[in-house]
C-alpha cells in the first residue's frame, strides 16, 4: 500500500514538474520575444530621429484613454483582444498574427433584398416586353437591358409557354444530364459495334470511303477544268472545238456523281414484294426523254452479273456476236481512257461528237428532274437511246455492284443472264459474306431467262441454286475452259494462246453467245447444244481476235516488256501474278514492279501476293496519276505530275514501307523506290539498265496507272495509235 502511494505521489510530481517546465518555457519564450520587438522599436525610434522624421506612435506608448473605440476605426486587425487601428500614414510594427472581421449580418435581411430586386427586374422585363415586343422577338430568352452576366444570373421561363420559373442551375443541370445521357447511349452502341474485328474495320472503311468519294468528285471536276483549259507552260496543243465541247460535257456528266445512292447491306428481302426505287427512277427518266417501256423492251438484252471478269465477259460475248455478223450495243463500265467508251455500237465507242451532242439532249429533258438522276442511271438512259437510235439487234448490259437494285436493271424482259465469277472487291462492305454476295448477285435472275455461271464456291453455289428453284429455273454450269480446247483439238493452238483473261471467262461468253443464237439466229448454232464444248466458227474467231486493252495486256516498247492489268483485289492480283510468271520464268531480264493504287486497302496483302514466287529486282511506287479523258494532267511529261494533294504521295509512301516490311519479314533486301510519275519511272528504268538489254515491268494496282503508263508509252513512241500487243 506504501508502495503504491508512493508511485501515484511520483507520478503527480512528474505531471505537475512537466506542466510547470512547459509553462516556464513558454514565459521564457514570450520574454524573449517582448524583449526582441522592444529593442525592434527602439532601433525604429533612433533611425527615425537620425534622419529628422517624426517620431510614430505605436501601441505600447499609447495610454488607455488615446485607444479609439472600436466603433470609430475604419478598419480594425485585432491581435489576441487587442485592436490595432491601421491608418494610411500608420506603419505596422507588431507582425503578430492578425485577421480580419467583419460586421456582422443578417442572412434572412439580405435574401429578402435580393427577391425583392429580383422582383422588381422581373416586374421591369414585363413591362419592357409588353412595350416593345419586337424586340422580345428578336432576343426570346434574355431580359432586355440586361448585359450578359445579369442574363445569366436571371431566371427564366420554359420555352412552352408556361409561367413556372426555371433557375439557370436547373437548367444547365437537365442539359447537361440530357447531353451526357445521349453521349452515353452513342458511346455503348459503338462500343458494341467496334468490339467485333469486322465491325472495327467497316467504320475504318466507311470514314476512308466517304472521304475518298468526295475527293474523287473534286478531282474529276478539277482534272476537267485543267484538260479544257489550255496549258501555260509547255507548247499546247490547240483543241478542236468539238474536243472542247465534249470536255465540257464530260465535265458535267462527272457533276451526277453527287447523286449516286449509298449502298446498303445485302440480304435475302429481294425486288419481289415490291418494286425497287432506283429502278422506278430510272424508268421514269426513260419515259421523260421519250423512250417507252415498249420501245425498252423490243431491243434484246443479254445481262452479265457478278464481281470479277464482268467486261471481259461483256466484250468476249460482243467479239463473237460480231463474228456472226450480229449488230450489237454494248453499255459497260468502268472506262479506262475516255468515259465515250462505255458505250459501243458494233464493238466502236461513240465518237465525241455523238456522246455530246447525245448528253446535252438528255440532260435537258432532265435537268429539272426532282429528284436528279446519279451517274449511271443517266449513261444508262443514254446508252438505251444510242441502241434504238442505231437499231442494234441486241444489247449486252454489265450490271453493276448494286445487283438487283442496279440502274442497268430496268430490262425485265432480258432473256440471257450470266453470273460470273463471285469475289470481294474494294466496294463490298466487310459486314458480308460470300453467301449475301452470292444472294444478291442472283436477285437479277429472271422466270423466263437462261442463267449459266462459272461460280465454283460451294456455299455461293448454294444461294445460286437456291435462287433459281425459287423462279423455277434452270441454273447451267459452264464447261471449263480446259474442256473446250480438249473438244476442239483442231483449234488448241489458237485456244493455248489466246489471252489470259479469255483463259478465265471465255467458257462463260461462249454459252452466252450461244444461248442468244439459239432464241434469235438458230441457223448460226445448227447440232450445239446448251453447255456444248463444241465451237462454232464464228466462236473461234471472235476468240482469236479478242485483245482486251490494259487486261493481261503487254506492250513493246525498245527495250522495255511492259506488261499491264488492273487488278485491284486480292483474286484479280493472284491472277495477274501467275499471268506475269508464266510470261517471265523463262526469262533472265530484269524486273521491275510499278505499283499505285487509289485507297490503302488491302495494300499489305496485295503485295505479298505480288512477292510469291516473282523475285523482282526493284519495286518502283508513284503518286496514282491525274488522268482525265486520255491526257495527264500535267505541267510537263518529263515533271513532276500533279495531283490533287499530298495524300497521293504520302500513299506511295505507305506502299513502299509495306514493301520494305515484306523484304525484312523475308530476310531480303529492300529494293523499293519511289517515284513521282510513270515517265520518270520508265527514264530511270531505262538509264539503270541500258538500252541494249530487255527489262520486264509489271504495271499493276489501278485503272488509272494503267492508263496513264499506256499514255506515256504511246507518247513515247510518237503514235497516236493503239498499242502494238504481242
């Protein structure tokens, strides 16, 4: 007990001792501190003395009695419980720490001011709207009077009328929440979209489309004003009026590609329920430029579907018509050197003068046509009015990639379909496969008509088959090509070597030809039957005579093989690359590669394919040329040819480092090389290597490379004639 008494006496000594150090300390401290400031002012005093100023009062030598009260000072700091009045001449001498009070005030007061002014704003905008309501009109939700800050800070009425006041809080509150609301529900659509592969590279393709066709558009009006205006530069030559003319009318025809429709995804809800829109449009331009449905149907009409090989097919079935003597109309499309040639009377563009004077006629019959025609569908009109104007005895039409829905569709009564070979091109939407291409390639499939294909797909053979047990059809394969040069041992050595592209859609164009003889000239096809792999001779020779310029097409030039085809997909390089190989492999020239293309699709792919088994020695990419109606658009042909920007040049740049990974992933040597034109290319070809030995150059990617190389050999050799073929 003694023990524990004497530690809780211990222990309250210590607190004690410790609180009494503590206070000790801070005493010592506050003397210290009283003493430094003493001597602080004291130095003050004496300077001031020193230097005649007089002297200052401060607070320690103030009396009780000379305090102001603290109702008389202007502005008061306190320090601990002492007011410290500072006056203007008064200098501070104490830095304790200081703060500020202010008077003391009524909430309840002054929010009973601030209604009332709010009141009385808002009794005054009345008034003010009342008085003069025009200018309420023009100013609807502000307070008139008011500067914009005030506008802000006033309350508002609800637009509908009512007279229920909104804060502006409230309402940048529901605004907001609304904005963030639609963000959030855009924000999780695209998230669901962009999450499959497929759904990432359509919107990457969509943007790049939209922004290529609006170019495309800029740059064919741009290239038509260039090649109608006379050039500055180099010596030019004077255009003839009727070129004149025609440029003119080219340059607004390309204007109706503002109207071309947007595709849509393909599916199985075909034509059948009800009639397509496109096609309603483009019979009613028919009918306003007074060619009837009537008159439409008494011309024949072979149509050729699918997405390879098309005008190949289109001109192989011409070719062997004409060998018959059949008088023929041909309306095929894309053009390679001038937009006459998609259409032909008996295998001949129309002249500049006929299209002329052929597209003004139409285009004022439909200038003011609401809603206008796009750019097929008035080349369709016009190609129908240049058959019955000629008095073709058949039509053969291309469809386009738009199937059933295509413009060149209007012709119900065709009697001879074709479906050729069925592939992705660089206008297909990712989103399909090959089963909704096949679907809507066989929507063009008619009751009363002939359909043969030389698809070899199962599952596109699937749809087609299906299609047709839906009409109640027959669909007839083709023979291959193979098979008939076995039928007709005789001809092999015509057959073996006819062009590439012969090799790959022939069969299809022969079974075409003959179908229409056998509706219309029985006479010509006496003993062959449907799907014969004998061959008449009329067949043989339009065969033989059939040459396809820029398709697997090859031109001479001094030391230069240059070998041309515009592939643009991954079927049509595969093909164009075993074409080139097996011209070449017996061959130790040198070999050159000259590549553009017009979008970036793909590009990697493309030249991989190029790359397997084709070693070439060097890899030369351009700038995808400016060219327009059979002239580069150009200040001169040994410059630098234009184009429209820099995102041409940065294209070719991006096609070079494609090549220059490809090179390392191999383990090889980067042999690409840019260029800026197609002549400066075939000038360095021909200076690196020599005039004495033979070089073979590929020229591949694009409709515009190929004709612009076919231009520049043609200036090159000095002849305005077409290219010498081998």
């Amino acid at each position: 007990m003694k023990t524990m008494s004497k530690n809780c006496f211990t222990g309250l000594m210590t607190r004690k001792g410790t609180a009494t150090a503590t206070a000790t300390a801070h005493a010592r401290n506050y003397t210290f501190q009283k003493s430094f400031k003493a001597r602080q002012v004291l130095m003050a005093k004496a300077k001031a003395k020193a230097n005649g100023a007089p002297e200052r009062e401060t607070l320690e030598d103030r009396t009780p009695n000379q305090t102001q009260p603290e109702s008389a000072c202007p502005e008061v700091k306190t320090t601990g419980t002492t007011a410290v009045p500072l006056a203007e001449n008064t200098r501070k001498t104490v830095s304790l720490k200081t703060f500020t009070t202010a008077p003391s005030t009524s909430f309840s007061d002054q929010r009973e001011r601030w209604m009332a002014r709010t009141k009385e704003i808002q009794r005054k905008a009345m008034l003010a709207a009342k008085e003069s309501p025009s200018k309420a009109a023009r100013n609807k939700w502000s307070t008139p009077g008011q500067c914009d800050w005030q506008q802000q800070l006033s309350p508002q009425k609800k637009p509908n009328g009512d007279n229920e006041i909104i804060s502006p809080a409230e309402g940048q509150r529901k605004s907001w929440t609304n904005r963030m609301h639609g963000s959030q529900i855009q924000k999780q659509i695209q998230k669901l979209f962009l999450e499959q592969p497929s759904g990432r590279q359509h919107a990457r393709r969509d943007i790049e489309q939209k922004g290529h066709r609006i170019q495309q558009i800029t740059r064919m009006e741009s290239r038509a004003s260039a090649a109608a205006a006379p050039a500055e530069l180099e010596e030019p030559k004077k255009k003839s009026p009727d070129r004149l003319a025609y440029l003119a009318a080219i340059q607004k025809l390309n204007s109706y590609h503002a109207f071309d429709s947007v595709p849509v995804r393909m599916g199985r809800e075909g034509s059948d329920c009800q009639p397509d829109s496109i096609i309603e449009h483009t019979l009613q331009c028919l009918e306003r430029t007074k060619l009837s449905k009537a008159q439409l149907e008494s011309i024949p009409v072979i149509q050729i579907s699918g997405s390879k090989g098309r005008g190949t097919t289109c001109g192989l079935v011409q070719n062997i018509l004409l060998s018959h003597g059949i008088k023929t109309g041909l309306l095929c499309s894309p053009h390679l050197l001038f937009s006459c040639e998609r259409i032909r009377i008996d295998g001949q563009p129309l002249s500049e003068v006929q299209f002329t004077k052929l597209f003004w006629n139409i285009h004022a019959r439909l200038a003011k046509m609401e809603p206008p025609p796009a750019y097929d569908q008035l080349l369709t009109v016009m190609a129908f009015h240049a058959f019955r104007r000629a008095n073709v005895d058949v039509a053969i039409v291309k469809v386009g990639s738009g199937g059933a829905s295509d413009c060149t569709n209007v012709t119900s009564h065709a009697g001879t379909i074709g479906i050729n070979t069925l592939a992705r091109d660089n206008r297909s939407d990712l989103r399909h496969t090959m089963r909704d291409i096949a679907w809507a390639k066989a929507a063009i499939m008619k009751p009363s008509a002939s359909i043969y294909t030389n698809v070899s797909q199962a599952e596109c053979c699937e749809a087609l088959d299906q299609r047709a047990r839906q009409l109640g059809v027959q669909l007839h394969r083709v023979p291959t090509f193979e098979a008939l040069i076995e039928a007709n041992l005789n001809q092999k050595h015509l057959l073996s070597k006819a062009n590439h592209s012969v090799k790959l859609n022939g069969s299809l164009a022969i079974q075409l030809a003959c179908d229409y003889l056998r509706r219309h000239k029985p006479e010509f096809v006496v003993g062959l039957d449907t799907n014969t792999v004998k061959l008449s001779q009329g067949a043989v020779r339009g065969i033989g005579s059939f040459q396809p310029a820029g398709h697997f097409d090859v031109i001479r030039q001094d030391s230069l093989n240059v070998y041309l085809d515009t592939a643009d997909s991954v079927e049509s390089m595969m093909a164009c690359r075993e074409w080139f190989y097996a011209g070449t492999r017996a061959s130790r020239s040198p070999k050159i590669l000259l590549y553009s293309r017009g979008n970036e699709f793909n590009a990697k792919d493309l030249l991989a394919i190029l790359r397997f088994k084709v070693r070439f020695d060097e890899a030369c990419f351009v700038p995808c040329p400016s060219f327009f109606e059979g002239e580069i658009v150009a200040e001169e042909l040994s410059a630098a040819m234009v184009w429209d920007d820099k995102q041409e040049l940065q294209r070719a740049k991006n096609n070079a480092r494609a090549w220059c990974r490809l090179c390392e992933e191999n383990g090889k040597k980067d042999t690409s090389h840019i260029t800026l034109s197609v002549n400066s290319c075939f000038e360095h070809v021909r200076t690196k290597y020599g005039q004495q030995s033979e070089v073979d150059v590929l020229v591949t990617g694009s409709r515009q490379l190929v004709a612009a190389a076919m231009t520049t050999l043609n200036k090159m050799r000095g002849s305005k004639a077409p290219s010498n073929h081998r």
